[in-house]
C-alpha cells in the first residue's frame, strides 16, 4: 500500500480531510504557529495534494510534531476539516514506517513512552507524582517541593487516599484494574505502538553509530 | 436579540439531575487534590445528591493519545471499560472531572455514532480483554456543568459573594475554559465555544464581575507534548503569557478554570516569569490567584481555605481571601494531617507570598 492508501484508512484523516480552500483561518488561530514553525494551512495544503513524496517529507519531518492538539482549528474551520486530527493520523503513520525517527521531533517520542507511558501501565494515571520533581519540571516552584516533602501528611489533610487501596483521590489502582489495562494495550495495539517507538529510535541510533 | 437567543438556544445542554457515576482527573488529582473531594462533599452533604466514586477507574489515557503516543483504538477500548464500570455500578449519568477526558469521552461517543464499526470493534476488544460488556452513558457531563447547574442552589446556601468586601464592588474575575470542553464539539458546551457561560454563569450568580479581554478564548498552552517534553516547554509558557498579558490592563482579581491544566498553567508560569522578567502581573506584586471552580465553590460556601488545599498554589491566594473578606487562620496554612506545623516552602525570589 502507498503511503497514502495507509493514512486513507485511519477514520481521523477520514473526518479531518474535507476540501480546504486554504483560507489560513485555522493558522491565525492556532497557539502552535504563533510560536513555533507549525502551519496548519501549509499541512493540510501539502496533505490534500496526494503527492507520495511530499508526504514522505512530512512524516519525516518535525512539523507534524508541533501541534499541541487544542483542536481550536476544529472550532474555526468554515469548511469542517480538522487539522489536529489530520496531525493524528499522520503521527500514527508515521511511527508505524519508522519515518518518525528521522526527525529531532519524532525521536522524542521515546522520551514521553518511557514516561508517560510507561506510568500509565505501572500507576494506572498518566501523571502521578511521585514522578514529577523539580529537576524536570522546574516551574512547578517551591510550593510543589514542600509539597512533595511532605506530601502524606498534607494529602491525608486534604481527604486524598494517596497510595492506599479502595476509591479516593491518588488512590493506588487495583492490581485486577492495571492488568486489565494491559490487556487492553496488548488487544488494541498500544503495546505494538510502545514497541514501534523503542525499535524505531534504536534502528535510527543504530545507523548513525555506525556510521 | 431574537438571533442572539436563537443561537443560544442551540447550545443548552440536559445535564441529568441526581445519580451520577464519577471519573476523576489523573492532573486535578495530583495538582489541585483536594478539589475533586470538595466536589464530592458539595454534591452530597450541599446538594443531596447520589454520586458513586468507584475504586477500579484508571486513567482515560486521553494525554497519552494527544501525544501521539497511543493508538485510538486503545483509548476507545479503555473508554468502553470506563462504561463497563459505570454500568456495573448500575448508572447511567456519566460526569468526569477532566476537561481532557470529557473532549475524549464526548469524541468516542460521537465517532461510535459516525463508524458503528468503531464501536463493534472497541465492543469486541474489551470483552476480548477485560471480559466486559457496557451499556453507553444516558448523559454525559463535566462536573463543572454540574456545579453550573445548581448554582442558584449554592449561592442561597453561600455563606460569601465574589465581592470585595472593603468596597462593596464585584470582584472582577477572568474565567478560562480548557479547549476541550466546548472547541471540539461546540453544542456539548454550556454556551458553545464562542460564548462558554459554563464559568461565567458561577461568576454572574455569586456576585463577581466577568473579564472580558481579547484573549479570553486562547488556549493556556498545554499543548500535551509540548508541555510534556521540556525542550518545548517554550511552546506552553508563551501561550499563557499571551493570555495574562492581554487580561493585565483589566486587573483581575481572580482567575478562575475549568479544566485542571489550565489552572496550573496559569498559577504556575506566573512564578517563572517573574523569575525570568521580574514581572508580575497585579499590581503588588503577589500575582493573579488562579483557582479551580471547586475551590471557589467551596470558599463561597465557607468551607476552610486550607482545607480547599489553596496552599498548594505557587501564587498566593491570602490577597484574594482578604477582598473576599473570609476569615482564615494564617498558622494553619503549612500544618500537616495531625495539625503539626511543617516546615514554610522557600519563598519565590520575585513572586510575594504573605507571611
């Protein structure tokens, strides 16, 4: 299949890709393209030509990486396309033919399986904090270092269930509730995905080793 | 006016009035944690109301999939065992905490109607997986929603208005909408997303006077991946600076969010440009308290501001308790679970802190 019979498929290009008449409304509105080198217009223009080799370009590119998926473009579109969710769609593909790794963007992928991802299998939420300190995330300030110090006595303060079994805020999620979470990834091809993304970047690193 | 109605009209919303089955938020659980259980006690010791907390959600998974990371399939099929859940419990009014979640769950429901074939096969995977089988949501809200709906309700039992009580003057207040919650599916918002009233119906029935700027429908700047790696974190911060710089000439005594990222980006890189432009952005230099609807719900009614977990804020919320003329006790900020006294946070080099 060419890269476009494959992205033809994904029901977010379906519903992202009506016609656009490049009116550049969804880049006046979108956070990305004020400040960095994102342009939904020129994505969706690029997209709607049916060219093979620009869309190689794209998925091998870091613009597709640089929306932030408000979907305020779905918002303001006159004729109903949807760039972020043409950006989804191009994102999937581009992790299933390994082009992701090509691009600065792409390769940070790796970084958010190994974090977020990893979290929800081990924790059950995709944030927990117990894994975000200072050190990565500085803005979160002192309040959230003191917070962290002490944070089984506030959070008992507070009314939080902080690591103890049964319902309750920051509660610890049922050993039967994360195996049936993983299963749901090994069912539904999210354990594929998480593997696309460690294979991707490791081919990639590879290559350039040895060269 | 008759269009203006008409258009409003388009974008009420049924939101069910008793027995609601509760999904929690993954960041207002580990950011603001005391609010989903200030929204839990509203409900049931305030309103009377029946809503189930259950013990076996998980996450939605809906950052992950905004960062590209999973497939749709999987947050389809996690969505359907949220259903299973729900319908286990023998409910059938779904409302969750998460602006994420809801602009996910709201999706699912939607592309079900519009690929049949999607949800046969998010169906058939979860009973592959899980073994469960799901009846799908009568209705569908964000707790905000809620809280819209039995306003009038709390401002009778409101023991406080959004009023600066030295001068008998509304306080002015910024409402900020997560994108989530109306720019997806505009007709699911109270009020669409050129008009959310979700927030400024709470500011309109409790006194407060609503800040109108030309920013006021940006995104905060979340941007899930942008935010997450921090080499793109440029991305998030100038987004909220967009914002406070456009609301600054109104002075904002208060800025108050419905989705829980929002409220943290806010708070919190208010504290890093003061670090990086010395700047902040009232007049006193304290910053703009930046408050979950829960928390405000809760101080109007009189509940113990540190009880609300206001202390985990970066900026300072004691300004905001002094306009509002509520009593509080400044030694009680810092104790912990027994009341013992811990040790104060260091103070931001700029940002003031009272105390």
């Amino acid at each position: 299949m060419t890269l476009f019979e494959q992205l033809s498929t994904d029901i977010r290009f379906q519903e992202g890709l009506k016609a656009c008449i490049g009116c550049g409304v969804c880049t006046a509105i979108c956070p990305a393209a004020q400040f960095s080198d994102y342009d939904p217009r020129i994505l969706v223009d690029t997209v709607q030509r049916y060219d093979e080799h620009l869309l190689e370009s794209l998925l091998k590119g870091d613009m597709i990486w640089r929306c932030g998926e408000c979907l305020s473009c779905k918002t303001r579109c006159p004729r109903g396309n949807t760039p972020g969710y043409i950006v989804q769609a191009l994102r999937a593909l581009s992790i299933k033919t390994g082009l992701f790794a090509l691009s600065e963007q792409g390769r940070l992928q790796l970084r958010l399986k190994r974090t977020v991802g990893e979290h929800i299998l081990k924790y059950g939420y995709c944030v927990y904090l117990d894994e975000v300190d200072t050190d990565q995330f500085p803005e979160q300030g002192p309040v959230w270092e003191w917070f962290r110090e002490n944070r089984e006595s506030v959070l008992k303060r507070l009314g939080a269930h902080y690591g103890e079994e049964g319902a309750g805020t920051l509660r610890k999620i049922s050993e039967k509730s994360l195996s049936d979470l993983r299963a749901i990834f090994r069912e539904t091809g999210g354990m594929e995905r998480y593997q696309q993304i460690e294979e991707g970047v490791s081919k990639v690193i590879g290559h350039e080793k040895q060269e | 006016m008759k269009n203006r109605n008409k258009l409003w009209a388009l974008y009420q919303k049924n939101i069910a009035d008793d027995h609601y089955y509760f999904a929690r938020s993954c960041i207002r659980q580990n950011f603001f944690p005391a609010s989903e259980t200030i929204f839990l006690k509203i409900l049931r010791e305030e309103l009377g109301k029946d809503i189930f907390d259950d013990a076996e959600q998980t996450t939605c998974t809906g950052i992950a999939y905004h960062s590209g990371l999973i497939p749709f399939e999987t947050i389809q099929t996690v969505v359907a065992r949220q259903f299973a859940l729900m319908t286990e419990a023998g409910y059938q009014n779904f409302v969750c905490s998460c602006v994420t979640s809801f602009g996910i769950y709201t999706e699912v429901l939607e592309t079900w109607k519009q690929f049949p074939e999607e949800e046969a096969k998010a169906r058939a995977a979860l009973l592959r997986a899980t073994g469960k089988t799901f009846t799908k949501p009568e209705n569908l809200v964000h707790t905000s929603d809620i809280i819209y709906k039995f306003r009038d309700e709390i401002a009778e039992k409101s023991k406080f208005r959004l009023v600066n009580h030295l001068t008998g003057r509304p306080l002015k207040i910024v409402d900020h909408i997560g994108c989530h919650y109306a720019k997806i599916f505009p007709q699911e918002g109270i009020g669409g997303a050129e008009y959310p009233y979700v927030l400024a119906g709470m500011i309109d029935a409790w006194g407060g006077q609503q800040v109108d700027y030309p920013e006021r429908r940006h995104c905060c700047g979340f941007g899930f991946r942008q935010y997450l790696i921090r080499e793109n974190r440029g991305y998030s911060l100038s987004n909220s600076r967009k914002k406070l710089e456009s609301m600054e000439p109104y002075h904002p005594d208060l800025i108050m969010a419905n989705c829980p990222g929002c409220t943290f980006f806010l708070d919190r890189w208010q504290y890093v440009l003061s670090e990086m432009e010395g700047k902040t952005y009232d007049t006193e230099g304290f910053g703009i308290p930046v408050l979950t609807y829960e928390e405000v719900t809760g101080l109007i009614l009189g509940y113990n501001p540190w009880d609300l977990g206001l202390q985990i804020h970066q900026v300072d919320p004691e300004p905001l308790l002094i306009k509002l003329g509520i009593p509080y006790n400044p030694s009680e900020k810092y104790q912990g679970a027994c009341q013992q006294p811990l040790k104060h946070p260091a103070k931001p080099a700029i940002l003031k802190i009272t105390g």
